[in-house]
C-alpha cells in the first residue's frame, strides 16, 4: 500500500472522529439558578431605591424584559423582600425606563 494514501485515511480518520467527538451541544438549560438574594441592608430611602434599582438592573441582565410589577422581583429570587417605604411614600416603577424612584401615596 502507498505510505501517502495510509497517511491521508488515518489524517481524515482521526479529523473525522475529532469533528464528531468534538461537536456535541449541551443542553442550554431553561432556568438559571441565582444566588440567594441577600436580606436589605437599606438604612435610608435612598439606599432602599438603590436596592430595588439593582435588583432591576440584574433582572433586565437576565430576562431582557421588565418585570410585570416589582412583587415580581421578590417572587423570581431576586430579593428576598422589597424595602418599606418610608411613611406616606410608595415604590413607582417606570417600566420605560427600567427605574424605581419614591413619590407619594
């Protein structure tokens, strides 16, 4: 047998059997697990609008959609509870914007 043909069938062999050992998807799995949310740590309001912010922040990262309403967020793991607002105040979401800020009941 010719040594350059014996060569050239174990070269496209071995790349053969690369290509299909190499190739195999992995399975994309459907949920991703997070991290358990960390318990607030908001002192001041604005600490407290800051924490749901980036908690909006990581859920827009993640789902690259906004929440129906922030319950959402503590529903899905991204926070184990939302801050209470301070008295007479309430959390407004602006889903355009992806924001929380605080305004009056």
């Amino acid at each position: 047998m010719n040594p350059r043909f014996v060569l050239h069938l174990l070269v496209v062999g071995l790349l053969g059997f690369g290509l299909l050992t190499g190739c195999k998807r992995k399975q994309k799995s459907e949920s991703t697990v997070l991290p358990a949310p960390l318990p607030s740590t908001a002192a001041t309001p604005e600490e407290a609008v800051a924490e749901v912010n980036r908690a909006l922040e990581l859920w827009t990262f993640k789902r690259g959609q906004p929440p129906k309403d922030l319950n959402e967020l503590v529903t899905a793991g991204f926070m184990q509870r939302l801050p209470t607002p301070p008295a007479g105040k309430k959390f407004a979401f602006d889903p355009a914007k992806m924001r929380v800020q605080l305004v009056a009941e």
